[in-house]
C-alpha cells in the first residue's frame, strides 16, 4: 500500500514521501525496509529514526523533526499503528479453500471463499463469505458463522451457537458448551442435571482467546455484545449478557445469569458471581470478586477486592490494616 | 412420550389431560406445543399459563388453579422439570454410529451402539456400549470407558484412565495428564521430573465441564467419586480423592494429593493446596483458598477468603476493616 | 538395566545385588518384580523392604539393614529416584513413525525417527530427531521444534513458535496465540487491535501443562527459559521473559511484558500484572497478586496476599485482622 493511501486510512494528517510502498508494520527493534513503526514520545521517535522503517507513526511533537524518513504525524500514534497493522493485514490468503481431509456435512451452507484446515470437522452449519475454520476445528450442526470470521485450530463450537461477522476465535476454545446447572434431590443429595438447551450469540467483531469457554445458555440465550474483547482461559457462564466493546482480561470467570453493561474493563482473574450486574463503563481491578447478585455502578469507576469496593475505600482499607499490623 | 408417563416418572401427583403427548423442555418464554414448562410460584405460573406449553408443572399452590393447560402439580417443580427434561431427552441419537474417518487400534473392543466421531482417534481402548465419542476426540491405549457416557469434541484421555458408565466430559477436557511434581537438585536447582505414572478413575455419572483438566496420580490413583459435577476450566491435580456428589464451579484448582468428601460444594475460583481435607458437606465460598494439609469440617458450614475461616468469622473482619477504613 | 548401572548413573554409594534387572519404578504399595521404589524414613523403608520390589533407593539410615533386598543408597532418595525412572522411562517408542492420516506440508523438514501421530496436522516445519508429535496436534508453517520433544494430543501451536529440546507440551495447550492487546480510540470506545506479530521461543527442557496458554510476543518475543516447568491452565502473556529453572503451578497467570527471573516458584492462581518484574528466586504464595509494575526481590523470600507482601509481613496483618474481629 502506498503511503500517502494509508496515511489518508489512518487520518495522518502530514505526509513526506507519500509515494513510498508500505508493506508491513513492525517494533523500532525488528523493522526492516517497508516497515511502519510508531512513536510516542521523543526518545521512542529519535530510536525509530534510526531503524530501518521506511516510516514512523508519531505524534504532534515530531512535526519540526529534521530528517529523511517519511513520517505520519497523528494526535494518537498508537490508535494509528494499531489501524495501519489492520489495513495492511489484510484478510491472510489461505493456501487451499477446503482441506480434502475435511469432513463436512453435505448440506452445510459455506460461502464464498470459506477455507476449511486439514482434518476439520463441519455438521450442518452456515457460514459466511470469506470465513476461515482452522485444522482441527469441531464445528456442530445448527450453527450460523458470520462473514471474514477467523476460527483457529481444534476449537469445538457446540450446536445453536450464532456467530456474528468478523469474529476472531483463538485456538482450544469452546462455545456452545453445556452450562453447569444441577437441580439437587434434597433426599438423596443427588444432582440431576437441569436443562441445557439454551443457545449461544455472539455478535459483530468479538475476539475470544485461547482455550475460553463460553456456555450455552440453560433454557434463554448467552450474548455476547458487538466489539467484546475476550482473553485466554476465560469462562463464561450459561445466560449470561454482556454488552458492547467489553474488556475481558484473561482467567476471569463469570459464573450465570450475569449482565456486564457496554465499556465495561475487567481485569485477569476476576470472578463474579450469578445474577450480579456490572453497569456500564465501569472497571475492576485484577483478582476482584463481585458477590452474587451485586450491582456496580459508575462510568469510569474502579473497584477492587472481595468483595469488590470502590477502589479508594479498598486501598484506605489495605492501608490500615499494614498499620494495624505494625502496631500490634 | 405421554403426559400421565411422564407425570409418573417425575412423581406428580396430579395431572389433567394425561394423554397429551409431551416432546421437550422449555422456558416459558420459548415454550412451543408439546413442550412442558416449570413454574416455582405465581407470579410465574401466571405466565406459563399464558405460554404456548402443553404443560406446567408447578408447586401446590397450583392446585386449584382455574386453566385448560395439563398441569403436574409436586413439591419440587425445579427438580420434576430437571427429570422431565433427562427423561425426554433420552439418550440422543447420532447420525452415525462409527465414522470412518475415525482411526481406530484393532484390537480395541467396543461395546454394542457405540458410536465415534469423525477424525477421532482411538487406541487399544474398551468402551461400553452406547457411549459416544465426539468428533477430534484423542483416546489414548489402555483406557476404559462405561456404558453410556457422553464425551463431547476434541476431549484428549491419556492412557490408564477408567471413566465409569454415563460420564459426560465436554469438549477439550483432558483427562489423565501428567502431575505436576519435580524433584529440585540443591546443587544445580534444575528440577528432575517425579514420575508420573499413576492412574485416573472416574465414578459413574460423574460430568466433567470443558477444558478441564484431571492428571492421573504420580504413583497412585488419582480418584473423582460417583455423581460428582466438575464445571469448565478446572485443575484437579494429581492423586486427588473426590468423593461422591460433589459439586465444583468454575476455575476452582486442586493442587494435588488433596481429600474432597461427599456433598462438598465449592465455589468458582476457589484454590485448595496440597494435603487439604474438606470434609463431607463443607461449602467454599468463591475465590476461597485453603492451604496445605488444612482440615475444613462441619456439613453445611460455610468458609471463605483466603486462608479460609468460617464465614461468619470472615464476615466479622471484613466488617472490622471496612470500619477501621473509614476511622483513620 | 542393571541395578549396578542405574546405581552408578543415579550417584548410589552402596549397592548390594547389582546384577539384577531393573525394569521400572513404582509407589511401595504397587511395586512388582522388577521395580524400584524409594524410601526417604524408616517407617517407609520398613514398608518397602515388605514390598515386591526388586530394590530400594533409601538414605543413610538404611545402611545396615538387615535385608535380602538389594539397596542404593543416597544422599537424597527422592531425587535418585525420580532420576531413575527418567533413565528407566527412556524415550517410550510409538507404535508407527508418522500415521498415514496425518497431513504434512510437503516442504516440512523431519528430523529422524520423529514420530507423528493420527490426524495431526503439520504445516511447513522444522522438527528435530526423535521429537514426537500427538494425534490431533496442529502445528502451523514456520514453527521449529528441536529434537526429543513429546507433543500430546491436540496441542496447537501457532507460527513464529520455535521449541528447543526436549520440550514436553501436555493435551491440549496452545502455544503462540495472539497476545491480548487493543488500542481504544477514545472517540467511539471501540477497540482496534493492536499487532501481535511477535515471536515464541521456548528454550531446553521446558515441560508445559494441559490446556495451558502462551501468547506470541505483540511486535517482541515471548521467552521461557531453560528448564522451567508450568502447570496446566496456566496463561502467559504476550511480550513475558521468563528465566530459567522457574516454577509455575497450575492455574497462575500473567498478563504481559513480565520479567521472571531465574528459580521463581508460583503459587497456583497467582496473577501477575503487566511489566512486573520477579527476581531471582522469589517465592510467591497461591492466589497471590502482583501488581503492574511492582518488583519483588530476595532470593528465598516468600510473598503472599493481593497486593503481595513479605510473607511476615502478610501473616502479621491477617493476624491483627482476626483478634479485630474478635474484639468488636
């Protein structure tokens, strides 16, 4: 791509050497000739100006700099690497559309362009343009795939389960999968297990990590919102709803019939329990537990601990008790 | 099936329009024809009333309730609609029974109705009759599977595993891995693999969520007892005891050589070090930790935090230091 | 192998019948003929001179025993014989070379006598003598692993992975997967993904757990060190550089850009927040959190609680925390 095309793309608003191709992004460290790098601040810009790169991403500081490289000037260099990485990815050719090793079932609905890997397995599904199903892969009957989704080797998507467009889904991971829901026998002590039968959407632009599972729901629907970003050995619980451009650090844990409200940050390892609602643009820090049925509020609020606290009180907390135990 | 069947078979002790013919379970919300619904008190049997179902089945404050729908009137609705959901599920037939893509020991033996999945691997196994094998499932030599169990994509069983009849464990779960267990060399503070060489047994109907993971024991056996339920992504390590009917939620960890009695319930997230003992009906509160060769007792006593107190104790210093955070 | 051999290669100073053949190792309770067990007391050492066993690793105490068994003698019981069974395991032969359901990139370089498992899928690769590759596996192109390596089943592995020798990976783990890192544009609270184009390098005598996750470097490389051993369940994020000789337990997670330095031991579910730095053998207690940016240091010192203290420092804490509660 063409520099001044991709400075346009990224709304860079000055350009020198605009006729430069741009074939890649990179660090300052590994650049090499075609590279696009980025810098925030002084000291990253005068490291990318000695690399390789055939241009630097910096912001408004940069503007006077005297040198011979092309540079992109933007008020967020990062947010404009970030999106010069995504034009130039592109959409990755595959090296064969469907892997003569491939099991699929005969009605099943594949787009134009879909690619299956080597040794995948596909029921009577519909999947969308352009989708990608890697090796390996376990795809149930009923399910529908969006367009240009990315499905990586030896995930399982389970029956009923909606995948909007777009879609990332990293390997190992599992959705559809039974929700963990038992009915106890108060004579016996015995579970039966109460029904499972639910079904699992996911919408527009999800990513989910490696080997995260995401249950159906018990008899509603499981939702996951337009924009969500899910990490590694995440686990989602049955009926649950979460909103829009979500943050999902890995190792959280969600247990039911939660709601997580759009914008909302959620740090690596929290666990919240069933029914509790996180509203909208709230954060939670690392480790935080947020007991059943709790409702957090507050655009931009941290809380923190367990039970989850708004984080000034936790830390004026934290705080007294180290005095305490220096005290006594 | 019938409705006067099912009523029988649930317990129900009063039933209208027995001979309608049932086909599933629903929520109320998504209930068609032929499909049965559960309401626990009136504000929800008022809606399943107006519902598509065929049939409610509801507490005792229904029975006089003035409808033309089949009711099914117990004392537990949740749990006669959680056995009416089992009962007309059945045991779910596949399209079939081995597929041929399937790679199969010769000498494995299996068992009457056994079906396999395509691209699953199979060793020198036993497996009973009318157990399924998903598709992508890795099922190592010298592994015995029950009658009837359920074992969902993508599972990997290593060899000496024995599941006993009607286990269910769902895709990716990884049975009989190796332990974590290293001897460090004071001289060089390498670490020398401890052998792992012992064995893994899974009682009968015991449910295993997915990306579990359950190692078999270093020398000995690693044991998870009859009726026990195991959600998604949970660490059992090696030679681990687990009684009977216990219930386990998501992300709980056990590190190894722990006792786990029958009726335990534990919470999501919660971690257990080496040696512990929880006795028979304790309950863990999430994110809980109990630390090595700890001994929690008292059925139906509650513990949480970490290390884990009773929870009235618990609750009294978190009381304490939120107070001594608002003193200072 | 002769007793006398393994004496000599596990550094026994004392043998009595080194004629014998030793075929493997056992638990006292489940020896046979021809297994060697271990005894680090006198109470164990009675019970392993009732046992089957062939002969006896023991400390000093066991010198004059009076016994027809054959003994070795060691300084550390434990250690000698979990050197004995890594002699006696050997490295296990497969039943076939490479299964003819695998597929192979045509270019793929295998080293020999590399075994390949069922349905595996093998991209454009580099792969060491003898290394073994499970069933269902899919390693993608431009991955090298080094020789001796065992790959379990349905393990993933991403491009840009290279693995050193004698690598163990278990069932199920993904390694080299896209780190989890987005830029947010403050206009719209969308996220674009940020470029996770970095590397993997797992060096020497790495063993990594079941279902366990390690992202590729963003831009960067992500790097374990020589000899360092990870639990199941285990998330590492992208751009972490970790030394040698570390210890992970089950279920711990760190997010990304961390340094931890040689000889760490991590609890199970212990999080790790980004550029923490972990020095030299640091000890760090289950469920403990580390905050962004924090250094630990101390080799031999031991840190506990969310956010980690000195472990001293920690209990004081719980402790006045406890009498606390007790006095209001």
């Amino acid at each position: 791509m063409k520099l001044k095309e991709l400075a346009e793309r990224v709304g860079a608003g000055v350009v020198a050497h605009g006729g430069i191709e741009i074939s890649g992004v990179a660090s300052v460290a590994a650049a090499l000739e075609g590279d696009v790098v980025f810098a925030e601040d002084e000291e990253n810009f005068t490291a990318a100006l000695k690399s390789r790169a055939a241009a630097v991403i910096a912001g408004q500081f940069a503007h006077q700099a005297q040198t011979s490289k092309a540079l992109l000037i933007v008020a967020n260099p990062r947010l404009a690497f970030a999106r010069a990485a995504g034009l130039l990815r592109g959409h990755a050719a595959h090296s064969g559309p469907i892997h003569p090793s491939a099991v699929i079932h005969p009605s099943a609905k594949l787009g134009n362009g879909v690619s299956v890997g080597a040794n995948a397995v596909i029921g009577n599904v519909i999947v969308g343009a352009r989708t990608r199903i890697g090796p390996g892969c376990v795809i149930s009957d009923a399910v529908e795939l969006g367009t240009e989704c990315e499905i990586y080797a030896n995930v399982t998507i389970y029956s009923d389960s909606r995948l909007g467009n777009r879609v990332v889904v990293h390997a190992g991971a599992v959705l559809g999968s039974d929700g963990f829901g038992y009915v106890r026998d108060p004579k016996t002590g015995r579970h039966d297990k109460f029904p499972q039968i639910g079904k699992l959407e996911i919408e527009d632009d999800v990513e989910i990590g490696a080997n995260t599972t995401i249950d159906r729901g018990a008899l509603e629907t499981t939702r996951i919102g337009r924009g969500t970003k899910i990490d590694n050995l995440v686990h989602i619980g049955h009926n649950c709803q979460f909103g829009e451009d979500v943050i999902i650090a890995a190792q959280a844990g969600f247990s039911g019939s939660i709601t997580i409200e759009n914008q909302v940050v959620i740090g690596g390892q929290v666990g919240v329990g069933e029914h509790a609602r996180i509203q909208e643009g709230v954060l939670l820090g690392g480790q935080a537990g947020v007991l059943p049925k709790k409702i957090l509020r507050g655009k931009g609020v941290a809380f923190w601990g367990t039970p989850a606290k708004p984080l000034r009180e936790y830390l004026r907390s934290l705080a007294s008790l180290a005095r305490l135990g220096k005290r006594e």
